[in-house]
C-alpha cells in the first residue's frame, strides 16, 4: 500500500525518536494517514489494470500467445490474405468491367443489389457455425442473450452480409432495429480484431525460431488502427464502447483502463430535461443522451483488456464523430495528422442520415485522407507489413458499411465513387409502395411540378432559375400570405434569403443557425401576417421540430431528406392560420402544397409519393401532377 501511495505523490510515516508530541498532532497525522491509504486503496485497481494491460500490449505479448489455428479455407477473414492480381486493381479502380447481379430478396432485410468485378456474390443466410465467430465472442453473446443462438433471426441475416467483407449499404435503420444492427457491427468489428491479433501473437512466436522473416508472416499495415466506426453524438459512442466490453467481457472481470474518465466524459450531464412539449418518437430516439458531436476516442484491444483512449496509434479500433475526426486530421496547408487512417480495414458508419445533418463534407475529407502513404514510419517493422499495403492498394481491400434510415444521392455517391472493396458491394433497394403522403390528414391539395436539369452538378441552379421565374411570382400577391418555404439545403436558403433581401420581399426566417429569440420573432410576426414569407430550412426542423402555426401555403424547394418531414410540414396546415379562432373561418380559407422535383430526385420521391406514383411521374409527359388529400 505503501508503494501505491508514493506513486500518488504521498508522504511515507517516518520513523521518529521517542520524544514528547502533542496528541492533536498525532492524531491529524492519523486521519491524513487513513485517508491517503483510502485513496490509494480505491485506485489500487486501476493502477494495477494500467500495468497488466501495458504487459498485454499486442507486440509484446509472446506469453499469452496462443496455439496455432488452421484457418478454414472459406472464412471470410481470407479476404485479407489473399494477393489480388494488377489487372484486377485496374477494373476495380476504373469501374470496369463490374457485374450487377439480379435483385435478390433477403430474408427480413428485403431487397439487394449484388455488383462485384470478378465472382459472383452469394446473399444466402449463413448458420452460426459458419459465421467464424471467435469462441470468445460466441460464448458472450449466448450469455447476454441468454439463450442457445447468439443472434436473432435479423442480426443473423444481416451479419451474414457484413461477415463476408462485401461492402454494404443499408438505409432502412430504424429505431426499432438500430441495436440490433449496433450489436452485429460491433461483434464484426471485435471478431476481426481479434483474429488479426490471434494471427499476429501466433506469428510472433513462431518468428523467434527463424532468422529471417517469411512472406506468409506478412500479417499487418503500415499503423494500427484497424476498424473505424463513425457515429454523430456521445451518446451513440457510449452504447458502442459498452457493447464491447460487454462482448469482450460479460461476467465484467475484465481490465477496463480509463472506464471511469470514459463514463464520466460520454454520459449525459445532469439530469434528463423536461422538455415543454413532446416531440415525435423518431426525435427523442436521436436526442436521447449527450449529444455532443465533437469527440474521438482510441480504444486497443487484448484477449481480456480493453484500453480506452489508447493513443490513436497504439489502438484498434477508432470510435468518433466526423467533427472530431476532422479536426485532429487538420486542415489544408496546415499542420496535419491523417496517418492512422492508412491501414484501415473496416470502415462502419451508423446514422449516416444525422451525418447530412451535420455536415456531410466531413465524411468526404475523411475518405479523402485514407490509405494515403504515411509521413512517418511510426515504428512498423515493414518485414511483417502485407505486400498489398506497401503497394497502396488498401482501399481495394477496406469493408465499407453504410447504415442510415433514409436513401440519399449522397450516399449513392459515395458508395459508388469511395468503395472498391474487390469482394464486391451489396445495396438494400426496400421500395415504398404508398409513401408518407398516405400520413397527411390535412385536406390540401399537392401539387408536384416538374423541371429539368442536365445533370446534377448544375441541379441547384436550375432550380434556382425555375423557383424565381416560374413559382415565386404566384406567389406574391396578397391573397397567396402566410407562404411557408421549406428548403432542405442551407446553401440553397442562403441563396435564397439574399435573393428576398435585394428584392426587397417581405420575409422571416429560421434556420439552425437561429437564436431562440429571433425563431420566437419570426414565428410571431408570420403568424399575424407581418410577414409575406417565411424561410425554413430542413436542419432546423430537424433539431428542434417547430410546430410553425399560420401556415396557410406551404412550398417544398426541394423534396425533403426526411420523407416524414413532408407529412409532418404538411398537417401542421391544420393548425390556426390567423389571430382568429374561428375555426369554420379557418377551414374556409384556401391553402396549398407546392413542391419542385427533378429526376434526380427520385429516391427523395419515391419515400414521399410511393415507388408506383414516383415511377408514373417521372415517365409522364405532364410536368404538373396533383394529389388531394383529406377527403
């Protein structure tokens, strides 16, 4: 104990002659005694926990090196120690020559789209014993769940996928299966780290009996990190680094460093806050917890220890949030730092839809600084590093797995110009068949209007040109007041607003950048007619869920990211439309929904009017469509 306590900067008792001391004295000396040693008994743990896990330390873990495992030749993890030939690499990195298999229906996930270069990929459900599951993950997973399965019948189906390495995109996350897809990324995540850790301590000790180094030992990257997860707030963090130690350790007896910094940093501060009104069930879902978006966090990895806030390079996996990646890479022509991004081999982001959100660009700095070469050398012995990585092909070999609740252009994009994973990729194609325009309850007429733009670089402006040539002037006149513009882009609200003000149009607005006194002005002044127009952007619906009276039109700029928006935006036309409570008064007054698309809006559409209705619009020769509602 004593040594504990020197450790913590605490005095020893000396040794002192026999002579006369006061008892007042002596006894302060006691009660500072019995508290350094309370002190220094409750650390005790952690001390020794931060010693035991810097023994465990994969590099130098030759004692707890365990016995050779014959890898069966169809686990997935294979992927990564296959040697892919150039040729491949030159159809993969120019999209040449990539096959899309026949949509498939999958077993409680719905339907897939297979595109792989080479062979043809396989989307049967697998059992449990042909999962490869490391035992360790295995038995925690039956004892969580207490039972003799360690997945659901969903996470097994999804897993399945993931398992194989195939690149995936899913955006049908929902409230009501996001852990379950949460637990079945983190047991993939922890699978792969820990089989590479298993491959590398084996090679270890079989090293020490050669000279040399075979090529067949070639077991690592130029860093680390292996896995990064993306997420958009604390709280989501939390369930994921609790999912792993969870995973690693159920019985909880494992060594956890910095648990107690870790809790205190990610759980929510203070009490839950009693909000006025009650917001949808999709809003407290996504605010629940803390929902700090500025965060990054290390986490390394043994057999039994799990290390929190490892130095990035000295860890396993990488939990953040794009804002907290981003700031830590830097920016151009500053002091950068992006190294630990080049030996990343699982790349899962959760909520991709809260990403757009935030800030989408984030996701695309990040992709832009991985795989690149390293600036450093960062102590890798490049006798173990795989022939593939010293080749820079390791974004041919990165898992890439995309979950969101919403489809988006974005996504697409990024799934088709970011990933060339040469296992090939999956794409969920779930079609709405009625749309949320089935939840508008409020008796309005919808009118859809048409126009055409060349491509999807020069949409915004297109747009731009047709909303102030061929909308705004009818709605101008005094008669068409209390007009609600719904712009899902802030770049376009912006273009917008500057466009009002040089007309001089009379206007308030709200956007997410809104002061809470200012939205109460606005929401004021639009309600008693003060103003012609109000401006609303889709982000500031979509974090603070304004229930906006008054509203006798409505415009959508662009159909809304959030297809429950539209609905949503749409009932609130029920509400009083003036000071008056007439409510015969009300219903008497004319309102309208106008709302301009594009063809390169149609996965936007689609989630709004119904796959059948967006299919009819689209190849229609009528530019104007309408749908009444409420009757």
């Amino acid at each position: 104990m004593a040594d504990v306590s020197a450790q913590r900067g605490l005095s020893k008792p000396s040794k002192r002659k026999t002579i006369q001391i006061d008892e007042s004295k002596d006894e302060k000396k006691k009660k500072r005694m019995r508290k350094a040693k309370a002190v220094a008994k409750n650390d005790l743990k952690e001390i020794t926990d931060t010693a035991v896990i810097n023994l465990q330390e994969i590099d130098n873990d030759s004692d707890d090196a365990e016995p050779e495992e014959e890898v069966d030749i169809d686990d997935p993890f294979k992927h990564f120690t296959k040697d892919i030939e150039e040729s491949l690499i030159t159809e993969l990195s120019t999209r040449q020559k990539w096959n899309t298999q026949a949509e498939e229906t999958v077993a409680l996930l719905g339907k897939a789209v297979a595109h792989s270069c080479r062979n043809a990929i396989h989307l049967n459900r697998d059992t449990t014993e042909n999962l490869y599951l490391k035992k360790q993950l295995l038995d925690s997973l039956k004892s969580t769940r207490k039972t003799e399965s360690a997945f659901t019948d969903f996470q097994s189906a999804f897993y399945s996928i993931i398992n194989k390495y195939h690149d995936v995109y899913y955006p049908e996350r929902s409230c009501s299966n996001a852990e379950e897809l949460r637990t079945a990324y983190c047991v993939h995540a922890l699978n792969h780290i820990l089989k590479t850790r298993s491959k590398i301590v084996h090679h270890n000790s079989k090293i020490k009996r050669h000279d040399d180094v075979p090529d067949e030992y070639r077991d690592q990257g130029l860093t680390r990190p292996k896995v990064l997860i993306l997420v958009p707030f604390r709280e989501s963090a939390l369930r994921v680094v609790k999912l792993i130690m969870d995973l690693i350790s159920p019985d909880k007896k494992a060594n956890i460093i910095n648990k107690k910094r870790f809790q205190s940093e990610f759980n929510a501060e203070g009490p839950p806050v009693e909000r006025m009104r009650k917001r949808p069930d999709d809003y407290e879902a996504t605010f629940v917890g803390n929902t700090d978006d500025m965060f990054r966090l290390g986490i390394g990895i043994t057999k039994k220890s799990l290390k929190l806030y490892a130095d990035f390079y000295s860890a396993d996996i990488l939990v953040a949030s794009p804002l907290g990646l981003r700031t830590i890479i830097g920016a151009e022509g500053e002091k950068q730092d992006f190294d630990f991004l080049s030996s990343i081999e699982v790349f899962i982001m959760d909520q991709c839809d809260v990403f757009l959100m935030q800030n989408w660009s984030h996701i695309l700095y990040i992709l832009k600084h991985m795989h690149l070469q390293p600036s450093e050398s960062h102590g890798v012995d490049f006798s173990r590093v795989r022939m593939w990585t010293l080749n820079g092909w390791a974004k041919f070999y990165r898992q890439t797995i995309i979950l969101s609740g919403v489809r988006n252009p974005s996504f697409s994009s990024l799934f088709n110009k970011h990933c060339f994973n040469y296992a090939g990729k999956v794409e969920f194609r779930n079609l709405n068949s009625l749309g949320t325009i089935c939840q508008v309850v409020a008796q309005l007429p919808q009118v859809f209007h048409a126009f055409s733009a060349p491509n999807a670089s020069e949409l915004a402006d297109f747009r731009f040109q047709f909303f102030i040539s061929k909308i705004l002037p009818q709605f101008k006149d005094a008669v068409m007041s209390h007009t609600m513009i719904f712009i899902p882009s802030y770049f376009d609200f912006v273009r917008i607003r500057n466009y009002f003000k040089k007309e001089s149009i009379s206007f308030v607005q709200i956007c997410e950048y809104s002061k809470q006194n200012k939205v109460a002005r606005a929401r004021d002044y639009f309600f008693h007619g003060t103003n012609h127009f109000l401006l609303y952007t889709e982000r500031a619906h979509f974090y603070n869920r304004y229930v906006i009276k008054g509203i006798r039109h409505i415009i959508f700029y662009e159909v809304p990211i959030f297809a429950h928006f539209y609905s949503e935006m749409c009932n609130m036309l029920q509400l009083p439309n003036s000071k008056s409570s007439n409510e015969e008064e009300n219903d008497k007054s004319d309102k309208s929904c106008l709302v301009l698309y594009a063809s390169q809006d149609v996965q936007q559409l689609s989630a709004v009017v119904g796959s059948n209705r967006t299919s009819l619009m689209l190849n229609s020769d009528r530019k104007v469509h309408m749908f009444v509602s409420g009757e």
